[in-house]
C-alpha cells in the first residue's frame, strides 16, 4: 500500500478530492489548502486551474464511502410505513 494509499484524509479533503474526481475542478472553488495536501499526497495532478486525479487518486476516490452505502433502509419506504403505522392507530381509537 502506498503513502498516498493509507495516509487518512480529513473530511474537507475528501470532499475535494470528491470533486476534483467529479470535474468540479475550478480553482477558485476548491479549498487551495486540501489541493496542497491532496497534490502532496500524490492523489491529484495537473494544472493549478484543472487538477485531475492520478491513478492512486483514482483508486482512493474509489475506495470513499458513497452516499448510498451509507444508509442502510430507503428513508421513504420507512416513512410509508410509520405514516400506516399512524393512520392505523387512528382508525383504532
């Protein structure tokens, strides 16, 4: 495993190397201290404009959690079924 591979990420640099991956890549909007430490890390590469992901960047961006994994029941499905819950409660009384 490489440096670049098992040095932790805080969350704002994560979050900019999200977008970087992404092609939010203006300068202007990105953090200039996590793309210091993301270029360091060897994770980004390119322009000071356009920064691209390296191949380690590539395979750390992958390795991120996704917003979908981090959820664990679909949030309308268990809304449904506490508004049923209600409704039937109410019918009961």
């Amino acid at each position: 495993m490489t440096r670049s591979q098992s040095t932790p990420l805080s969350s704002n640099e994560a979050i900019t190397l999200r977008r970087v991956a992404y092609g939010q890549s203006d300068a202007g909007r990105l953090r200039s201290r996590d793309l210091v430490r993301l270029r360091v890390l060897r994770l980004i590469e390119g322009s000071v404009r356009e920064p691209t992901l390296t191949a380690d960047g590539k395979r750390r961006f992958d390795a991120l959690p996704k917003a979908a994994a981090l959820t664990s029941f679909k949030t309308h499905d268990e809304l449904l079924t506490r508004m049923t819950r209600m409704l039937d409660e109410k019918r009961r009384s």
